[in-house]
C-alpha cells in the first residue's frame, strides 16, 4: 500500500461575516502519497489558502477531516496540534508573514524552537544549510525590508523547511514574484521535489502546475481532477501548450 502523507475528507467552510454566509469551501476531498508534487489550481477567491490552512492545521473545517502522518486533526489535542504545525507541516504564506526585526537567519529558524522543532542547535545547523542551497548565505543578518521579493520568498522556504517537514504546503509560491523571480523559485520547489520533499502548492499559475506530478482544481468549493476540468474547459491543454 502506498504510503499517505496528507489526507483530508469532505473538507467544508463557510465564513460569517455580519449576518452574512459565505460558504468557500463545499466537500473538498485529497490524498496525497510520499513524494507527491500535487498542485491545485482555482481562481482568486475560490478559496485556495482556506483550504491549505485547513490541510496545515492552521484553521478547522466545519466538516470534514484532515489526517497527517496518521493523526486526524479534529481528535488531536492542542498540543499534539502545535506539534504537527511544528514538526509535520512546512508552509509557505502567500504574503511571507516574516518578522520584520528578525535576520535572515533568525526568521528561518523560528520554528526550531516551537515543541516539535528540532531545536536551537539543530535548527541553525539546518537552517544555514538551507540558507545557503538558496542562495542566502551571504544574507544572513539582513532584515526582511532589505531584500529582494525572491530572496523573502527564499527564507520563507528555508523556514518552512528547518522542522525537516514531511510536508510542505505553499500559498502561491509564485504570486508576488515577477517571472525571472517566480521561475527560479520554481526551480529551487522542483529541486526540492526531486530530493523527494512531499509538496502542496496552491496557485492560479498555470505554469507552476506544469511541474507538479498532479494537478487539481477547485472550483465551486470543490477539488476535481484537472482531467475533468479538461473535458469541459480544456484546462490541461492550456498547461499542456505552456510547457517549455
Ligand atoms: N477570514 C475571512 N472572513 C471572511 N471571508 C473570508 C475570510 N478569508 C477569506 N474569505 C473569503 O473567502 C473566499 C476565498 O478566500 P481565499 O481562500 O483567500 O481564496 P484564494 O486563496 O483562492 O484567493 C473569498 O471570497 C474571501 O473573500
Ligand atoms: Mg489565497
């Protein structure tokens, strides 16, 4: 049997804003194996980081269930949840969310401290490593207001990744980056891809599905396969005429 990572079932979640529901997510259902480069492709708005916070743990479903690593998240206690936040789970945030006092070095080895993390000395070790396969090694004491979009998007992966996650979900990985910027962090997830990182990325990039292994899309509160879409939209070919 194939080994899963991350699985979430009927996945549903509306927001209520005033006397207002906006129901985003409807039944959103996915398995992802060992190594699996899945991408999920939707518009803005239909509800892409809703549904990588809910399969990272950052944010409950109304229905549904999310395992990882074997644990169901609704059953887990709080403090197992902080674990499998820590130590489980690397995310990328579509707007970076670093500390803007914190260095370079600081910012990607945060999470080295959280229960769960792999801790102080572990996670420098780790984190310079990271640091310098990205390309940051000569970065390391700046703050976040001195660089570059791709080099924020660079210790932003180096901090998801300091816990040696065994997934890691990203939030339009691409989204604020021009395309020389955007395609050599592309470069950098496929690298990390091949070395057998287990990846979720959530994107309205066309080209970045190219890369994946499987390619979903959210539409209408739910996943379906982009062969499905295909059948109707034609998606796939629009993927497939993009790729170099
Ligand atoms: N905290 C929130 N409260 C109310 N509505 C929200 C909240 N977060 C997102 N939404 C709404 O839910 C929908 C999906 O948002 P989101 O998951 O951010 O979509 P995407 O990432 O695909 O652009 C949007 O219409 C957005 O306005
Ligand atoms: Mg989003």
């Amino acid at each position: 049997m194939s080994d899963l990572v991350l699985s979430a079932r009927g996945l549903a979640r509306t927001y209520h804003l005033d006397r207002v529901d906006v129901p985003v997510l409807k039944d959103c259902s996915l398995d992802v194996e060992d190594g699996e480069w899945v991408a999920i492709l939707g518009a803005s708005g239909s509800g892409k980081s809703t549904l990588l916070h809910l399969l990272g743990a950052l944010d409950r479903p109304d229905a549904g269930t999310v395992h990882i690593g074997g644990m169901e998240l609704s059953r887990a206690s709080q403090r197992q949840l902080d674990r499998v936040r820590a130590g489980q789970v690397g995310f990328v945030f579509q707007f970076y969310h670093l500390l803007p006092e914190l260095t370079v070095l600081e910012n990607s080895m945060l999470p080295a401290h959280m229960p769960g993390g792999v801790g102080a000395s572990e996670g420098r070790r780790r984190a310079l490593d990271l640091l310098e396969r990205f390309a940051l090694g000569d970065r390391l004491g700046h703050r976040p207001r001195e660089l570059s979009g791709g080099e924020r998007q660079r210790t932003a992966l180096a901090r998801a990744l300091v816990n040696a996650p065994r997934v890691l979900l990203a939030d339009e990985p691409t989204g604020n980056l021009d395309a020389t910027t955007g395609a050599a962090i592309l470069d950098v997830l496929s690298d990390l891809h091949r070395d057998g990182l287990t990846m979720v990325t959530v994107t309205h990039d066309q080209t970045i599905a190219s890369r994946a292994d499987r390619v979903l899309e959210l539409t209408g509160g739910r996943l379906q396969l982009d062969d499905e879409a295909a059948e109707g939209a034609d998606s796939k070919a629009v993927v497939e005429s993009r790729r170099p």
